[in-house]
C-alpha cells in the first residue's frame, strides 16, 4: 500500500487537513479526538485551544493559504507532513492569554516545516511541529511584531 493510499484511508487526518485548507473549524474539530494535545516548546494546547487559534487565525487573515507534500507514514498511526504556509494580517488578531494585535498589512510566510501527528479511532491525538526558527505557531507572531508569544 502506498503512502498516499494509506493516507486516504485515514479519515480523521484526511478531514484535518481538507479542514484546514477550507478554513472549516467545524470538519477540523471533528478530526480532533477530545484528548488531542498540540505540543510546542512554549505550550502544549488541548483541543478547545486549538480551535479558538485557528479560529483566530483565520478571522485575522482570511487569505492564509496551505500547501503540502505527500504525508509520510511513519507506522501505525503515526504519520508527517511537510507544509508551506502564510498569509496576510488584515485584521485584528485576539487570542486568549495574550494582548489583540491590531491588523499590520504584514505577509507572514512559515519556511516549510513538518508536522508529526499520531491518530488513532478516535481521531488525531497529536500534533507536534517540528519546532524550525520562524515556524508555526511562534513564527507567525514573531512576524507580526509580537515579542512574548503566547505559543
């Protein structure tokens, strides 16, 4: 079985990622197991966090945009993915736990980072991005000129 074969039968992760280039926080939501944690260096959120920044995201740059390679699979639910990403600060950024950003014009561009995710029945249970300088999340407040992230 191929890569993308295996990938394709993996609902939740296909859902996530089709979510995330819609901008779909309802389709994202429902890839997400409840015990889902996103962990980062700085923080490690749970699924309603996880939601509200996205949510956030999107709101303060509606052209965010994604692009990918192939999904590697690792084993058994264990998968990564290579991305691009970016877009342009149009509005204000509000986020709980950190000050609102007013919108600055900036385009933010993310250097291509891999995401490492773990799935099982219940949906995706891990996000881990490989923590690169300038890389999501931290990077995309770093380029909008917020010293202290809050991720």
């Amino acid at each position: 079985m191929s890569f993308q074969e295996k990938f394709n039968e993996d609902e939740a992760l296909a859902a996530y990622v089709n979510g995330l280039k819609a901008h779909d926080i309802v389709a994202i939501g429902k890839s997400l197991a409840e015990n889902i944690k996103f962990v980062t260096p700085a923080k490690t959120m749970g699924k309603p966090l996880i939601l509200e920044f996205l949510t956030a995201l999107y709101a303060s740059f509606p052209d965010w945009n994604y692009d990918h390679d192939d999904p590697v699979w690792h084993g058994e639910g264990s998968y990564s993915i290579l991305w691009r990403q970016g877009g342009t600060h149009k509005a204000v950024l509000s986020f709980p736990c950190f000050d609102a950003v007013p919108a600055t014009g900036k385009t933010v561009v993310i250097p291509k980072q891999r995401f490492f995710y773990r799935v099982d029945s219940s949906g995706l249970t891990e996000i881990r991005p490989d923590p690169v300088p300038g890389g999501a999340p931290r990077g995309i407040f770093e380029q909008i000129g917020v010293e202290q992230s809050p991720l």
